[in-house]
C-alpha cells in the first residue's frame, strides 16, 4: 500500500485492524463537460490512527469523504467500512454503518440551526436515529445524556437551552464534536474543523480531538490544507492532486522526505515545518523508548 516514502527505513505497519477500505474510487460530475473529481483512489484507514488527507482547494477531497461516508454514490469502485461493501447494503443497514461514520466541518456555525437551542442541536442525531430518544417521556434521558457529550467536549452542561450565537467559535466547533459523538461512532471525519479559529484556539480543539481520540478509541479521516496541522496531529498522510493520491505513507517520512514532486511543492510552500516537534511523533519515539504507549 505505501509504496513510496518506504526506502530507507520500513515503517512499522499501522496498529489497529483496517476499518476503512477504499477501492478505485472515482467519481464524476456534469454530463457534457465532466469532471473527474476522484480518480482510481485506493486507500485503507486503520482503527485509531489519524490519516489526514491534504492536498490544494479544489483537488477532490471533500469529495472523497462525502464517497467514504455514503453521502455520495462512486462513479466506479466501492467503500467498505468494517469490511462491509457500502453499495452491497439495504437502506437500513446502510443507515447503520452511516451513524459510525460521523462529519465534522469547517464552519460549525452554518450546519446549525440558529433558532435551535444547544441541547436540540446535539440531541438531533439521537432523535433522528434513536425512536427511544424522541417523545417526552426521553426528554429527560436525553438532556442527561446531551449534558454529558457537552461536558466530554470540555463544556459546562448547563448551557443547554442557550442558542449558538452566544458562543464563540471555538466552542461552537466544540458543540458540533459533542454532535458528531451522539452516536458513539468509531470513524470521524474532520474536514478542516480548525481552519476557521484563530491559531490559539486551533490548539486547545486539536487537543481536545486527541484527548477524545485516546479515550474512545476514534478513527480520524483528517483533512487539512494546514501542513503544521497535520505533522500535530497525523499518524500517516495521504497526498491529493487532481483527484488521485500521489502518495501514501508514516507522516514523518511523507513530510520529512516526501517522494512526489507535488508533495515537495506543497511543503515548499510551508516556511517553518518540524514534524518532529509534533506531538505524534514525539508520543511514538517516547513509547519506542519503552517510556509510554498509546
Ligand atoms: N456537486 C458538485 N457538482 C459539480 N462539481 C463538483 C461538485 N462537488 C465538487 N465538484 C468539483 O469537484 C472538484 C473537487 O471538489 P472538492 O470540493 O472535493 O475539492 P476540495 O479538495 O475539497 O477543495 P477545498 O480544499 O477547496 O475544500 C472540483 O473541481 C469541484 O468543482
Ligand atoms: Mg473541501
């Protein structure tokens, strides 16, 4: 699978069993002048780690997720999410892998309802895939249950009936996480989910995204534009141009000595960049001291 990126030192294959598998993935948009937005994209995601797809605006990786979370039919090529064939599901089953796989985007503020209070708001997957959770007899379960994602996500369970506009963005972005794991999903794609906070801010939700990551053991489809992000966050990092992965592999070695030339031009266009000093890769040379592990 990785194939370049692999010569001088062979990375230890990832850890946990394959969650997600993609098999020559395209899709096309249009009729008459087409797109070709995914091009033969093969990719496999393992339970845990952090892949982060990057690549410039434009090149098909919101695309890609919209394709691995069944939001978006293949032109060609299949998803298997825990080795079940996505396109091979009835709508029910595919209504149940779909609540493992959760999104969360860039801009909380405009997948929210401004009208709706906090509490619907998280709530909303849990009513809409949980008949328990709807009804007024739930409602109290429900706010319990609503009170504690909005504390896992590092905020104070009573701002329940308050609405989004009196939050910063920041901890909008943090209710749109405490959303995102109503379900108890295993897979989280994040497509940008800090590029819109100011850096200091951007800091604190990257480590509560690692800190929840740990704790319940989350698989992270992570896109980013951002390479200082990535080498913080990524255990391996899937390059993207026009529609095709030009390369795959351990982030310190994609970042450190990439092998294609698009991605040299994307890091050339990063002045500062030592993915040593990221906290993956200092957490993977303490636990090969035998200090620490995962
Ligand atoms: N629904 C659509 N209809 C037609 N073309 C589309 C559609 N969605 C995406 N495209 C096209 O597919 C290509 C890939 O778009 P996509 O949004 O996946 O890129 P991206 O890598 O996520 O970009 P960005 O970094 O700006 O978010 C673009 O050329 C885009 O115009
Ligand atoms: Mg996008």
């Amino acid at each position: 699978m990785t194939t370049e990126a692999t010569e001088a030192t062979a990375p230890a294959p990832p850890a946990g069993k394959v969650l997600l598998e993609l098999n020559g993935l395209r899709r096309e948009f249009g009729s008459r002048h087409t797109t070709v937005a995914v091009d033969d994209v093969s990719l496999e995601v393992h339970e845990g780690e952090t892949l982060a797809l990057v690549g410039e605006s434009g090149c098909g990786k919101t695309t890609l997720t919209r394709l691995l979370l069944g939001l978006l039919e293949p032109t060609a090529g299949n998803v298997r999410f825990d080795g079940q064939d996505l396109a091979a599901l009835s709508a029910s089953q595919l209504r149940g892998v779909r609540r493992q796989m959760q999104v969360v985007l860039q801009d909380p503020y405009s997948s929210m309802n401004p009208r709706m209070r906090i509490t619907d708001i998280v709530a909303e997957p849990l009513v809409t895939h949980d008949p328990e959770a709807r009804g007024r007899r739930a409602r109290a379960r429900t706010r319990e249950r609503v009170g504690e994602l909005l504390e896992a996500v590092g905020l104070d369970a009573g701002i329940q009936d308050r609405y989004p506009h009196e939050f910063s963005g920041g901890q909008r972005q943090r209710v749109s996480i405490a959303r995102a794991l109503a379900l108890r999903p295993r897979l989280l794609v994040l497509d940008e989910p800090t590029s819109a906070l100011d850096v200091s801010v951007q800091a604190t939700v990257l480590d509560l995204l690692a800190e929840l990551q740990r704790r319940l053991g989350l698989t992270y489809v992570f896109v980013s534009h951002n390479l200082a992000v990535v080498a913080q966050v990524a255990d391996r990092v899937a390059v993207m141009s026009r529609g095709s992965l030009v390369e795959v592999g351990e982030a310190a070695a994609v970042l450190h000595s990439p092998q294609h030339p698009y991605t040299r031009q994307l890091l050339d266009a990063v002045p500062v960049l030592d993915p040593r000093r990221g906290r993956r890769a200092a957490e993977r040379a303490s636990s090969a001291a035998g200090a620490d592990s995962r």
